[in-house]
C-alpha cells in the first residue's frame, strides 16, 4: 500500500466500481490482483448478490479471460460443456453440432450466480473492498480531475465516494447511466417480442439447447443443472407473469416442442417465473471524462443468443487492462481507445441477437397485428432460413462462430 493509500479516508478509491455483477466483480479481480486501490458498491446484501439468477452461457472467449486471471476454477469443476442445438418445426427436427463447426468451439453451461458467486469469494478472500447496501445515485464531476459518486448507504445515510475513475457496471437502470451528460447517443430497439422467462424443478429433458418454432409462438429449453431446466414461451405482451398456471405452462411447452413426435418433457414445479420483453440497447461513447460504462450500462444485447455476461466480462478485461496502463504506468492509450474496442464487439453481438430474434419468433403475436402479406412474408422468410440452416455447412460455420463468439 502506497503513502498515498494509507493517507486517505475510507471514502476514496483510485477506482469505484458500481455494481457487483459479471462486469464489476471481474474488474474488481483484475484491478485488485494488480495493486490497483479499488472499490465495489453495489446496493443489494450479499445474499441477493449470490442468488440472483440469469443466463447460464458462457462464451469460449470468456473461460479463456477467466482462466488467464485465475478465476475458472469453479467453473471448470460444476460446469459442463455444450455444443449441440436441437431445432424442431412443422417440416421435422434436425440438431446442429455446432461445437465442432466453425472455430469448433463450445459453451459452457454455468449459471450466472454461481460465476458471481465464485468471483465475489475470489475478490473478497484476496482482500478486496465492497460495500454492501450502497446505492449509488449519481456520478458528479466526471469532466473534471476526479469524480464523486454520490451514494445512499446501508442505513440510507447520504454520503460520498471520490475516485479518480469511475466504472459504471450497474446495469441499464443504474446510476452511471443517469448521469451521462447530454448529447450521449442512446440506440434502442423494441424487438415486439415478449417471453415468459421460467426455471423448472425438472433434469433437462434434452441433450440440448431446444429451439422449437411453432406458429403459436417460441419454445426454449435450456439446460442448467442435473435438477434444473429453463424455459422461454413467447408469450403476449403486457401479460402479467402469472396469467399462466402451471398446468397451462406445461401444456403449451408440451405443444409448442411437440412431445407428441419427439417424446416428453421431464415436468416439475416451476420455482421462477418473469416477463422479458425483447429489447436491445447500445451507448455511444462508452467513456465520458472519468466514467466508464461496463456490461449492460454499456449495452443491452436481446437475451435470444447469450451474449449479455459474456461481453460483460470481455469489457471487464480491457478496461482493467487500460486502467492498469493508465494508473501504474501513466500510459493512456488503451483507455482512449477503450470505447471504440467495445463497441465493435457489441455491434457484432447485436447484429447477431437480432438475426436470432428474427429466426426464432412467430409474427402472430407482434404487438399490433400485422399485415396478411407482410406476416406472410415474414414466416416464409423464416422457413427459408431454417432451410438454409439445416443444409448449407457454410451457413453452419456462420452460425457456430457467431453463436459462441464475440
């Protein structure tokens, strides 16, 4: 610890970062391993922290970043590696060995709070900072030498962080996003689509990532553990999550995967229910002065092709590494580019969520009805890329590196 370490309050960081998901817990590894004075705050208790499920997908590119800074040790006990998606439609089924297409590389299946889970245990038995119950509610001064993150702590008392650098990992709703000053580009897309997002109580009941089209709307079926599966049903927007009972749940699973041909789904009690509407969200630029957007404060990808965490934590690395260029060795190069990196792996990353979207979903239950000719139009289209899919090996090496790679 530096002289100028120790002559500080308890209120000052080189690096605060905001929020304790994916983004933030992998920089605050990276930062910490790497001598730099950090700090993470995040609003909820360390319960929540470690329970708060997501996607379970983790990208090639993002085992090889956890392995390179220690941190995969968890993941390569408890997760299991995929590469096989399972298409059914109206004309049949056919399964696309995709890990051993195109770059010939899988996914791991690993829930999103186990990763956290692991990062959190990691940072924190390494000596790292947190505070818990510390809602960040404005990022002041950014333009200047130093930034003050204004922040109500754990018995809701105002007070104060200064940093010299502030990494905005708090999500689409967070406090790095409000305070972005006018004039930040903010793309968004409404993708007219709506799942009911569900973890069942159930083995999985394919050897697979399931994708059933059906004109009655999308059917997912994820694996996540021996005793857990999820599941997506394209669902009518602006229903409430427990519109559906159970049994009506099961049924349309059972319908729209067509057990009847393909044989039964393992049923159980579903212990998660959610309503996600399909919309996509990019900001541009993702540095403004001394905040740093990270993870869904940078973008919001679609959740129909997994690639949400795994920017996150691609984003985590090269800031950390311009941070640590920048603060260790007075070298600023890799922070002024940093936006421009990111942003080319987000595009990408987009581009390829809304070709999935576009893929997957029936036009039938589009917020406002469309057009006979154009909903016409639409699921030919459809039909004409499951076709191309299930024939062409050139577009099977183009969806293998897209759907794994970043």
């Amino acid at each position: 610890m530096t002289e100028r370490q120790t002559n500080r309050t308890a209120q000052e960081a080189d690096v605060v970062i905001l929020g304790a998901g994916p983004a933030g817990l992998t920089l605050g590894n990276l930062l910490h391993t790497a001598g730099i004075d950090c700090v993470v705050l995040e609003r909820a208790d360390p319960e929540r922290v470690r329970t708060r499920a997501r996607a379970g997908f983790l990208a090639a590119n993002t085992v090889r970043v956890l392995d390179r800074h220690g941190l995969a040790e968890g993941l390569h006990r408890r997760g299991q590696p995929h590469g096989t998606c399972e298409f059914r439609t109206d004309q049949g089924t056919f399964r696309l060995d995709y890990g051993a297409l195109g770059r010939r590389e899988q996914h791991t299946v690993y829930p999103q709070q186990d990763l956290v889970t692991d990062l959190l245990t990691h940072y924190l038995e390494a000596g790292g900072r947190i505070a818990f119950g510390t809602e960040a509610q404005a990022v002041q001064d950014a333009a200047g030498p130093s930034a003050v993150v204004a922040v109500r702590d754990a018995e809701g008392r105002p007070a104060h962080w200064r940093a010299r650098y502030v990494a905005g990992c708090d999500g689409r709703h967070g406090a790095a996003r409000r305070s972005l000053p006018p004039g930040t580009l903010r793309h968004h897309r409404d993708h007219g689509v709506t799942w009911l997002g569900l973890i069942a109580e159930a083995p999985p009941s394919l050897d697979a990532v399931g994708y059933a089209l059906h004109p009655d709307g999308f059917a997912g079926h994820m694996p996540r553990t021996a005793d857990l599966t999820r599941y997506y049903l394209q669902y009518a927007p602006g229903a409430p999550a427990d519109a559906w009972s159970e049994q009506r749940i099961w049924a349309e699973l059972d319908r729209r995967m067509r057990t009847a041909d393909h044989g039964p789904l393992h049923h159980g009690r579903i212990l998660q229910r959610s309503v996600i509407d399909l919309r996509s969200d990019v900001i541009e630029p993702l540095r403004h002065g001394s905040l740093l957007l990270a993870g869904d404060a940078a973008s919001l990808p679609a959740p129909a092709a997994a690639k949400g965490a795994n920017l996150a934590v691609l984003e985590a690395e090269l800031l950390a590494e311009a941070l640590v260029d920048e603060l260790a060795h007075g070298d600023s190069r890799a922070l002024d580019r940093y936006s421009e990196r990111c942003l080319q792996h987000i595009w990408r990353a987009q581009e390829f969520a809304h070709w999935m979207i576009q893929f997957l979903h029936s036009p039938l239950l589009a917020p406002t009805a469309r057009p006979e000719d154009e909903s016409f139009f639409h699921e030919a289209m459809r039909r004409s890329r499951i076709e191309s899919l299930r024939t062409s090996r050139t577009h099977q090496d183009w969806f293998a590196e897209n759907y794994v790679g970043l």
